[in-house]
C-alpha cells in the first residue's frame, strides 16, 4: 500500500498527469493581498538587508542607535565597560525584585507598587537593550554582556546564598521561617 501510495506521488508529479487531472496546468504567481509577489530574495523572504548572521572581531561597531559608534580600541573598550555596567545594573535591579528579604516582599503601600513596576520596566528595558547588542554578532560586545551577567551575579547572587554547616544542612540562623 505505501508504495502504491508513493507510485501515484511521482505519477502526479509528472506534468502529463498534472494537466490531464486538471491539476495546476501553469504555475500560479505567489498572491500577496495587492496582487502579485515579487520575488522575495535570495533567501526565500528572510532578505536579511546585509545582517551580519555570524560572530565577528571588530571595534568598528554601531551600537543600538547611530550615535554610538566606535572606530577605534579606545572607543570600543569603553562601549565593553558601558555594556558590562548596563548588564552588572539588570543583575543587581532584578535582584531588588526578586529577593524574598527585599523591600518588595511585605505589606506594599501604592507607592510601593508604583517604584515595583517602575523597577520592572527598567529590568524588562536594559533586558532587551543588552539582547540587542549581543545581536550585533560582534564577539567583543557578547562577551562583555555575559561578563557583566556573571559580575551580577557574583555581587548579588552568591552573598545572598546560605553557607552550608560542616553537617551540610543550613544554619538554624538563616532559615526561613513563616
């Protein structure tokens, strides 16, 4: 049964049966909701515009918006330590939002609400801002996202951790407790 079923696929796929079926005599043109399609591009409609699709070492970079552009090392080191800075400041913002023994984690007044959200939007906003600079594909500017992700969370992340008694059971001290 399935290679009759694959015997009757090539068969209609021979134009000879096509047109004696009545099935597609001539190629239609791709319809677009204005009429015709032109062809899209080398890539079958993902024409990228010249996106740099792979990681690159370069200082010349533009990043996030024409103003800032680098064309030399000294200009591209402080673009890395601006980034780092942009990323170490999302580790430590998120964490305020985050941490159970943070500001945000009792009775909230609406002002209290208000700077929650506010905090958010600031997290949500340097979030995107660094994934679009890590999409510039340069490796130097990825690098320096990730770097600052890992300094993050070294200041915020890993003195917040309980250290683990010789028995390897939390200390009654810094239990959490209802």
């Amino acid at each position: 049964l399935k290679l009759q079923f694959l015997y009757l696929i090539g068969r209609l796929s021979n134009t000879h049966a096509r047109e004696r079926l009545g099935i597609m005599k001539e190629p239609m043109e791709p319809m677009g909701p204005m009429g015709p399609m032109e062809p899209m591009g080398p890539m079958g409609g993902m024409d990228m515009g010249g996106m740099q699709m792979t990681f690159k070492w370069s200082v010349t970079e533009t990043i996030l918006f024409d103003g800032w552009r680098t064309t030399n090392y000294p200009e591209f080191l402080a673009a890395c330590l601006a980034v780092v800075c942009m990323s170490v400041a999302m580790r430590i913002c998120k964490s305020f939002i985050t941490d159970p023994n943070g500001p945000f984690f009792r009775k909230m007044t609406r002002a209290d609400e208000a700077s929650l959200v506010l905090m958010y939007g600031v997290v949500a906003a340097l979030s995107y801002l660094l994934m679009l600079i890590a999409m510039t594909y340069n490796a130097g500017l990825f690098l320096a996202v990730i770097f600052g992700q890992m300094a993050g969370f070294w200041l915020v992340e890993i003195d917040a951790r309980p250290q683990l008694d010789e028995d390897g059971r939390i200390p009654p001290c810094c239990e959490a407790h209802d």
